[in-house]
C-alpha cells in the first residue's frame, strides 16, 4: 500500500484558494446548460471502488491498483447515457492512466477517450518535481476553454484536483463519479453523478 501525501508537504503545488460548491437542486441546470453550451471544462472523478483494494503504485498492474466495482462500472456506463441525452458536446475525453479511470472513460464515453498522463494520480506519480509540473498543467487546463460549441472531460482523481484548487476536498464534496465544471472564470459547480442522471430522466 502506498500513502498520500499531505498538501501540508507541498506548498509549492498550492494556487491561491478556491472554493468548490456542490450544486443544489437550484444550480444544477445552470451548470448542465453550461456543458450544453459547449466552451467549458469538466474535470470528472473516476467511477465507484472497490475499497478492499489498495493501491502499489504500479501503473502496469491492475491488479494493485484500486478498481471499479460492478456498482462503479454501472454509474460510468449510465452517466455516458446521461452526457448523451442530455445533449452535452463532447470535445476531448483524455483520462488518467490508472485503470479506474481508464475504464470510467471507456465504459461512460468510448473509443473517443485518449491517455494522458498529466492526469496521474499524485500516489503514482513519486517525483516530487514531475507532480510539480502535473499539478500546473492540470491548473492551467481546466481553466483553457474547450473548442467553441464542444465540453472537453478530463477524467482523473480527487488529491489532484484539490492540489490544483490549492485546497482538500472532501469525499461527500467531490464523490465518485462526480463532475466539476470549469470554465475561463474557474470553477463554477460541482455536479453529482445522480443529479446528472436526473436531469436526464435516467
């Protein structure tokens, strides 16, 4: 088993603080109307584990790593439905390469999904300065708007996602499977996989 490391050891990854909102009832169709509208970005947490399972930072074996379970691979599939009826463009779809998020992307939004490695989780990523050089790229692409009339997704990990934000978030926060959704002004939501499928009639 691996550990986190802590946003106390690495100052030098934080940006000035941001605060992340879990959409309401209220704000959820302002956000899914955003995405519809193409330009912005979503930065999406990879599906339900299985939390038997443990990370060994091996990035070759999905073994030792920690895995979709059926109930993560059902959500990713039906949130790829969702993102369809819904109307949402897609733009670039680029992932993470460790398994669960390789298989979120897949199972939720197919062939199109390229790897990119700047989404690595932080606790598969050891050198210090590489995570350094992840973490900004990520900061910088959230914000880069998408192709006019297109949503790009960037499927990865919480600890990374807070690193850029320059805060922790908190599991109920940013759950499984969740969207954030960014656009040139920074972030402005957070959707729940549920509160999408509604939104859909799913």
């Amino acid at each position: 088993m691996i550990r986190r490391r802590s946003f106390l050891g690495a100052p030098v990854l934080m940006a000035a603080p941001a605060r992340a909102q879990t959409a309401t009832d209220a704000d959820s169709a302002a956000l899914i109307t955003t995405l519809r509208a193409g330009s912005a970005v979503v930065v999406m947490r990879h599906g339900i584990t299985d939390r038997s399972q443990v990370d060994t930072g091996d990035l070759t074996n999905r073994a030792g790593q920690r895995n979709l379970n059926e109930a993560g691979r059902a959500q990713s599939a039906r949130t790829g439905r969702a993102v369809a009826a819904l109307g949402i463009p897609l733009g670039e779809v680029l992932t993470s390469p460790v398994f669960r998020c390789r298989d979120t992307a897949d199972l939720a939004f197919g062939t199109r999904v390229r790897v990119e490695e700047n989404l690595t989780a932080d606790d598969y990523t050891p050198d210090p300065e590489l995570l350094r050089r992840r973490i900004a790229w990520l900061r910088a692409r959230m914000v880069q708007p998408s192709a006019p009339g297109v949503t790009d997704i960037l499927v990865g990990h919480i600890v990374p996602l807070g690193m850029a934000l320059g805060r922790s978030l908190a599991q109920a926060e940013y759950p499984e499977g969740s969207f954030a959704v960014f656009t040139a002004a920074g972030l402005r939501g957070i959707l729940g996989a549920e509160t999408i499928w509604a939104a859909a009639g799913l």
